[in-house]
C-alpha cells in the first residue's frame, strides 16, 4: 500500500471515528439541517491542523495554500465540503474527510467557523 493511499485511509477513518456532523445555525424549518457550533468542538480535530496554521502550506499531492476557514461564510464551508464529498473539488485530504462527514458534521462545523473571527 503506498504512503498516499495510507495517509488518506488513515485520515478517513479519524475523521469517521469523530462522527463528524454539520447543522447550520438558525430557525430552522422542519426537516431542515441546523449547524450548531457548540457541537462541532469535538469534530473540529481534523481541521484544526491544517486551517487553524496562519500561511500554512500542504505538499500533498502538491504545494497548497491551506485556507483559514475562521469567519467564512457557513453556507459556502457547507457547499465547499459537499463539493469535496462529491468529488466536484478535488483535494485528495479533504476528499477524504468530507466523505466522512454527515450533512449534520457539515452544518455544525460550517456553523463553528463562521462564529470565529
């Protein structure tokens, strides 16, 4: 098995061990996801080490500018961590985590970073 194909398995199965759910925050309609931010502590692990490092770079597969996520707009983290899970962004790490995660981890984390400044 090659280092790569390690590191992604690895991290998905961090990321499926954290039962990682995103609600967003707000009134939310019956049936309707709701983030809630407090509930994103225990899943934000797998994000902190790379989008909590001001200028940090990945080198894999190739040198990438990390994003830092704090304050951005909960709707778009949502709509960018589907678009990973569906394969419509491709990053292989991040691939990996947001096939891990529930429309729940999504909103609660989306809901945890754009409180943050």
């Amino acid at each position: 098995m090659t280092l790569r194909r390690l590191t992604i398995r690895s991290l998905a199965a961090l990321a499926a061990s954290l039962s990682i759910s995103i609600p967003l925050v707000g009134h939310a309609e019956e049936g309707e996801i709701t983030g809630d931010p407090e509930a994103a502590r225990s899943k934000i692990s797998m994000c902190i080490g790379c989008h909590g490092i001001k200028g940090y770079k990945a080198n894999f597969p190739s040198v990438y500018h990390v994003p830092m996520i704090a304050g951005q707009n909960a709707e778009y983290l949502v709509a960018a961590l589907k678009e990973y899970a569906s394969g419509a962004r491709t990053f292989p790490t991040m691939r990996a985590i947001a096939d891990s995660l529930s429309e729940q981890d999504m909103a609660d984390l989306a809901a945890y970073y754009s409180n943050l400044k």
